[in-house]
C-alpha cells in the first residue's frame, strides 16, 4: 500500500464517524431552511442556538428529558403530581383490546408526533399497526438531536383531555434562565395547524396573531410559575401545557422546539428569543 492509501485508511473512521456527519449536515440542514449558514460557534439567534445545543450540549440530566416518563416524574417532583397529566400505562406490547376507558391517547415515550388518539375500535387497530414502527426505529439520529438516544423505547397511554373532535389547545412555554419570556400557543394540530407566539403578559409576538384573537388561558399565571419551577437551573427549556377545568396540566419538556428549522414571524422574533438564550449561558 502506497503512502496515500495508508493515509486514506486511517481517516477512513474518522471522517465517516457519526460526529463529524453532524459537524457537517446540523449546518447544511439549516442552510437548507434558513437559506442563511448558521453562527454555530457563536451563535445570536434562537435557530442557531438549537444548532449548538446539538452539536455541544451532552448533559446527561437534560437528555433524560426527552424520556416523557422521566420527564413526567421529573415535572411531578418539580409541582406536585396534580398538575401532570396520569400515565395509565406503559410498556412494549399492546393488548388485543384496550382495558382502558375510551378516548384515551397512545404515545411513543422516546420520540415526538408518534401518537395517536384512540375513540374507537378503527383507532385501536390503527394503534396496533403503527406502534411496532415507532419501537422499531430510534428517534433523533435524522436531525442529529443526540439526546434522543437516551429515552427508553417504550409506549405509554394516557386519557385524552381534548374535545370530542380535535386536539386540545397546546401552549408550550419558552422559559430562559428559569425566567418565562414566550409562550407559543398551537391550534387545529389535527386539521389546520397553526401557532402564534405571545409575551408572558399575553401581548401578541408573532405575524397574525391579532387576527385569531386568542384569549389566554384562565391559568396563565399558574401555568408560567410551574414551567419556570420546572425550567429552573436551565439556560433553555421549552416546558409544554395544556388547561383542562381551569388548570395547567403539564405535557412534556422539550429540548430542541422546532429542531431549530421553523421559521418565526417575525424574523425579528428569533433574535429576541436567541438573546435571552444567549444571556442565559453560564
């Protein structure tokens, strides 16, 4: 072997390891996004914030919470297990009949938008189809959110909280050095999905957010205090809520909204967010 074939063989590991693919694809995924290269190094905005979350940040507590058990038990031992919403069950085989009162939901604990709403026996076989894939398959690697890996491939049912017919209003809340500065509110998830943002003191932030004339949520204050209780010590966490009979009832935390490819609107709005960020970093 010549000496060019020697080298070629030893970069051969290196340059095809799984870190220096994210080196190079976390970047040209954002170029193909944003049509703008990311500030990864230093980074100003939000969406590149998330960028150097994945790329930098391998703190094992924070990974545990992309597990929506732990997060579950974590959020529980943060404002008490009232404001969290029940797990009925969780493990890897479902049963040939739900034992569980309808409507309820089936998740996937190590992955997000693997879920679906179970109203009636068409749902169920729906379920049973769709469940083995979700285990199958780890989740993060495609958008190179290493923390995924650390969630337990499990699934897990809970009792529906949303109306008859549709999805529940999700407000998920930006928190920044245990300080509530956004709150996103997310509606139509299951037909015309749609989100705006808002101030913590429910002045709109985002383009067209006038127009919907949302209301804020009865518990607005208490569900701020309980996403920066379970936020706290964070330079960045989104924690996630839903109001049912006049309460918050916390969902999930996450770690990377949007993977950090969601335009805002304004683009104004990802500067502002990505300053709290960047004040937030110890």
């Amino acid at each position: 072997m010549n000496t060019i074939t020697l080298a070629l063989t030893a970069a051969l590991p290196f340059a095809f390891s799984p870190i220096v693919w994210s080196k190079a694809r976390v970047p040209l995924t954002y170029l193909w996004r944003h049509r703008r290269w990311p500030d990864i190094a230093k980074p100003a905005l939000f969406t590149e914030w998330v960028q150097w979350r994945k790329l930098n940040d391998r703190d094992a507590g924070l990974a545990m919470l992309t597990d929506k058990l732990l997060a579950k038990g974590f959020a529980a031992s943060r404002i008490g297990t009232a404001f969290v919403i029940p797990t009925l069950w969780h493990g890897t085989s479902l049963p040939s009949l739900p034992p569980w009162p309808l409507p309820f939901i089936l998740k996937a604990n190590h992955g997000c938008g693997q879920f679906v709403v179970v109203r009636c026996v068409a749902d169920w076989q729906r379920a049973q189809r769709e469940a083995p894939g979700w285990l199958a398959r780890p989740y993060g690697y495609w958008l190179d959110e290493w923390h995924y890996t650390h969630a337990r491939r499990l699934l897990l049912v809970e009792p529906f909280i949303g109306p008859d017919d549709a999805l529940p209003i999700d407000y998920k809340i930006y928190v920044f050095d245990g300080v509530a500065r956004c709150i996103q509110v997310h509606l139509g998830r299951a037909s015309q999905h749609r989100w705006f943002q808002y101030d913590r003191d429910w002045h709109p932030l985002s383009t067209g957010a006038q127009q919907e004339c949302i209301t804020p949520p009865v518990s607005l204050a208490e569900m701020l205090k309980a996403a920066e209780c379970i936020a706290a010590g964070r330079d960045h966490l989104r924690v996630d809520f839903y109001e049912v009979g006049g309460r918050p009832m916390f969902g999930e935390t996450c770690l990377f909204p949007g993977s950090g490819l969601d335009r805002f609107q304004p683009a104004l709005l990802d500067k502002t967010l990505g300053d709290y960020w960047s004040r937030s970093v110890k």
